[in-house]
C-alpha cells in the first residue's frame, strides 16, 4: 500500500478502480499546517491528466503493470495502430489523446513497451528521446545570429518543430518526446 508521501513522479498507482501515474507531486502545508500533496497526475487509460490533492491519511493500491515489446505500425485519422511484436495478429489502436504528446514522433514499425493491466494493452511508453530524419527544411537565412536563430521542418513522422538553422534536409535530429522540443543533431554514420 502506498500512503501520500510515496507519491512521487513515475509512481503508478489505483485511484477508483484505474491506474494512474504521477507526472508531478509537490509536498505543501495547507489549512491548520496538515501536509498536503499536490499533484498532476495521468490516467493511464484515458490519457486525460489530472490536477489534485491528497491528504494525510489516504491510501492507495500500487499497480501491478506488466510491460510487452509492442511494434507500432500506422495511424489514420487520429488512431495509432499498433501490434505485439512476437505475434503481429494482436493488433490494437489508441487514439492521439491516450498517448500523449510524444504520438506524433512515432515511426513506422519502431519498437516500445507496451503497458498490460488486468491481461489489457492500456497504453504505450514511448522513449523520450527519439531520432528522426528531416524531411523538409528551408534553407537557413543568415543574419543576425547572435540570438541563435531557428527555423521551422518537417520530420519523417509527419511532426513540425523548430531546429537551429544550421540543420537541413536528410539531417538526424534527436527529440524530447515529452516537451516536443529539438535537443540535438544526432551523429553522422
């Protein structure tokens, strides 16, 4: 069993019969100095995140969470399909919210885990870095770059983000899949 204090970020948890797991926890003293956990946390079948409070006193179940090798495989229409690398008969789709922000970095037949409760796929752990190629960028304009100066492409999974200007197509560039920012120019084989 879990009390509030064990709550702390990547804790996974049962809140109402669901897993849940904690994206962040802040310890804070509230009304007549009793400790009080706030908290943002994520439902692991839905995908919606949630702000709350919790209290001395509350108990919670921890998870039993079992994790697969799953290959992702397509997606249309905001539905991400994806089957069990071992047997790809298994197949089975999320749609963009469940996942996150990390499903537009998806590419095609990429291996991650897969998370099981109850003998159920509920969701996918994308890594948080991920490479990708550049598909489309505009030349660089050079000028003033003292502010170090970005520009706008198009990775191979469809995403858009801002890159430094030097980066240009057919480039490897390395993404946090949590925040959807760049983070560097993968090395060159």
């Amino acid at each position: 069993m879990l009390t509030h204090t064990d709550l702390r970020p990547g804790t996974r948890f049962i809140l109402d019969g669901q897993p849940y797991e904690v994206l962040k926890a802040m310890a804070m003293k509230m009304a007549q100095r009793r400790p009080v956990i706030q908290s943002k946390i994520k439902n692991l079948l839905t995908g919606k995140v949630l702000e709350r409070n919790f209290q001395q006193g509350d108990i919670f179940e921890e998870t039993e969470l079992i994790k697969i090798s799953v290959k992702y495989l397509y997606n249309n229409k905001r539905n991400f399909f994806f089957c069990e690398e071992k047997d790809p008969s298994k197949r089975f789709s999320f749609i963009e919210e469940q996942i996150g922000v990390g499903a537009k970095f998806l590419k095609q037949n990429e291996v991650m885990d897969g998370i099981v409760f109850n003998d159920k796929i509920i969701n996918v752990a994308i890594p948080i870095k991920v490479q990708l190629k550049v598909k489309e960028a505009p030349p660089g304009v050079k000028g003033d770059s003292a502010q170090g100066g970005t520009k706008s492409v198009v990775l191979e999974s469809g995403a858009e983000i801002n890159v430094p200007l030097f980066i240009e197509e057919g480039d490897v560039v390395e993404i946090n899949t949590e925040s959807g920012l760049y983070v560097k120019r993968a090395e060159k084989e």
